[in-house]
C-alpha cells in the first residue's frame, strides 16, 4: 500500500476549484494500492493533514477537528511530512515539543490549481526532495500558466493562435501608450491576467473605455496583463491529453454550448447558475463534440503538438477556439478541474482508473529523472587560486 499525499487549496483565488478537485481526487482512489492522505494548504499558507480533510463538509462548516499542522524538510530522499509533537507539562518536568514522523509519503498528486500550485512553485519544492508527483514539471507547469510565454512558445511551433499584445502593471501608469498600442488589434477583444485561469479577472470589451476598465481590473490580479483579439461567433472545443512524451492518449472533443462571449467564475462552478460546473456534467455542452472527419483530427494534431511543445507530463486541456474551417489554440491548462476525468469518461475510461494512469506516469517522470547526471566529481577546489590569501 502506497501513501499518496494529495495536495490541493494553497494561496489561490481558485482555492475552493481545488477543494472540490481534491476531495474527488481522495474519494475515487483505489483504495487496494493507495492510502490517500491529505495535504490541504490553507488560505493562510498553512499546510495540514487529518482525517476531518477527507470530508467535504469539513470545508463547508470550518471545523477540521483533528487537523495537525504538518511540513516537509526540503532534503533530498526525505519524502516524510512532519509535524510538532506538543507535550503537556508534567510534574517536575519542562513542557518541550518535537519534531515526529505524521507519515512517510512515496508519491504527491497534484491538485492544486492556479498560483503557487498549478505554476510551477511547488513542483519545484518536490523536485528538491527528489519526491514522485504526478503532473508537468516545473518549467512546463509554468509556461503553461504563463499565457504570454505559452503563446511565445507556441509561436515558436507554427501553433496557430489570435492577435495578442501584452503589457506589465507599471506599464499602465501611461494609460494612453498602452491603449495606442492595441490599436493594431480588432475590437472585440478580451482583457486577461497572464497567470490566472477560471475566468477570473478577465473581461471581454468592445470599445476604448471598456478596454480601460478591463486593464485595471486584470491589474488586480498579476503584475502581467495579455490583450487578444476575439473570434466572432466562435466554437469553443475542448480536448484533454494524457501522457508522457510520445505515449499519449487523448480524450473525446467536446463543445460547451450557450456561451458566447464569456463563462464566468460563477457560470463554471456556482452550484444552480446558468451552465453551473459544479457537477462537470450538468454544463451544457455537446460531448463528443459534432465535428468534421478533417476538423476533429486538425484539432488533436495540434493538441498533441502544444502539450509536446511544453513538454507536458501526465494530464492537460487545450482549449480551442474554431471560425468556420480555421483552428486557433486559445490556451492549455496543465492542472485541469476535476483532471477532466469527464472528457474521458465517454471512452470508458473512469476516474479511478484515470488517477491511477496518472500516478503511474508520475512514478515514470520520476524514473526518468533519476537516469540523468546532477553531479561530477570534480578537483576544482584544489586547482583554482581562489582563497590562497585567506
């Protein structure tokens, strides 16, 4: 039996998505060969494990109440989480707390979604402990968060995309030079934050004053803002690709229906709204997709491409938007809600079996890691001149 630690809230405004993503994560293992522990990291940066996490009404009500704080030592081939072992003080003996084992970990799942989690920062934790987590590493999990270096990236592809500009928050200080330079875009146009996903801080404007509005309110949220052109009375298709390198396996396209000009937070996750994602299959959408023979495999072409483009492990969706006959790649999201077990479900694919192929293929990167060379021994220290004064 392996210890799984599913990590999943951090210091994100899509905290809560990722509550929702753990919890289906914890409930839909297989049970026989992982023990699913809990790692929630609360608004506040605090991580903390106990049974009480497993339950979702625990989150609802705020009553964790057996919850410990708990840590990781950044050492390499420490894979224990810890925590502070209080002892009650006792009769001519000081109180001292210490430093105990809350359980040894072979392997991280991610699902933590958006920033500190989804970008790459605490990928970057795991890799210095040599720990297996499943997902994109920590360059790939970071331009993939990064719209304006994904696009880059996928500009260096030939990966066909929308007209963009892009500017940083200082650059707002001369409203009027950044405005004169969005002029070579065509209205309408959509107003993001580069490092944020579920629709928030994004706005879709249709003249000069609302482009205003719209920078100042994704300046909120990142220091890096992205401008794109729309595209008139699209079809927004949706495909989800699992795997590592060459072996990769994707899922059925689908077409959510209804929206034509944004979904938003609310539209995607608030229970009874419009459209509501908080169960994925009470979205309106038509799954498989109606696509065309020609269509359909231009649009997994490329999504295989833009996930091998950023060197994507385990699982992502690539968001497109189709004009007529023309395909462009809106974005990819390398920690998608509820891993988009969805998308594969309709090929029979079911999301324990999802969660176990992507642990599997957490254990392979990390396999793969270990093959290459970090260090050589080396006589530089008694070669080199520096220090001989000292």
């Amino acid at each position: 039996m392996e210890n799984v630690g599913v990590i999943f809230g951090g210091r994100s405004v899509e905290h809560e998505v990722s509550v929702i993503t753990g919890m289906q994560i914890i409930e839909n293992m297989d049970k026989s060969k992982y023990n699913p522990i809990p790692i929630y990291i609360n608004k506040d940066g605090k991580f903390l494990s106990g049974e009480s996490l497993k339950n979702f009404k625990s989150y609802k009500t705020g009553n964790f109440h057996d919850a410990e704080e708990v840590f990781f030592k950044p050492e390499f081939n420490n894979h224990n989480l810890y925590y502070i072992k209080h002892n009650e003080k006792k009769l001519f003996k000081p109180a001292f707390d210490e430093v105990a084992v809350y359980e040894k970990i072979d392997l991280i799942f991610f699902a933590l979604h958006g920033t500190f989690g989804e970008d790459g920062c605490t990928q970057g934790l795991f890799e210095l402990m040599g720990m297996p987590y499943t997902g994109c590493g920590v360059m790939s999990a970071a331009v993939g968060m990064d719209k304006i270096t994904m696009r880059k990236v996928f500009e260096s592809e030939n990966i066909p995309m929308t007209k963009y500009e892009y500017f940083y928050r200082e650059e707002l200080n001369n409203l009027e030079k950044v405005i004169k330079k969005c002029e070579n875009l065509n209205f309408p146009l959509f107003v993001k934050p580069a490092n944020l996903g579920s629709s928030i801080g994004i706005s879709k404007v249709k003249d000069t004053l609302e482009l205003t509005k719209a920078l100042e309110l994704a300046a909120n949220y990142d220091r890096k803002i992205i401008v794109e052109e729309a595209v008139n009375n699209p079809r927004e298709i949706n495909i989800a690709v699992l795997g590592y390198e060459d072996d990769l396996l994707l899922s059925a396209c689908e077409e959510p229906i209804g929206f034509k000009d944004l979904l938003k937070y609310e539209d995607k996750y608030v229970a009874g709204s419009k459209g509501s994602k908080s169960s994925q299959k009470n979205q309106a959408k038509k799954l498989p997709a109606d696509l065309s023979e020609k269509l359909e495999q231009e649009i997994k072409d490329l999504a295989k491409k833009s996930f091998k483009s950023i060197d994507g492990s385990g699982v992502a969706r690539i968001d497109f938007l189709v004009d007529k006959d023309k395909v462009f790649v809106n974005e990819i999201n390398t920690l998608p809600g509820s891993i988009a077990f969805y998308l594969y479900e309709v090929n029979g694919l079911k999301l324990q079996e999802l969660i176990s192929k992507l642990i599997e293929l957490g254990k392979k990167r990390s396999e793969d890691r270990k093959r290459s060379m970090y260090s050589i021994d080396s006589n530089l220290f008694n070669m080199t001149s520096y220090g001989a004064k000292i």
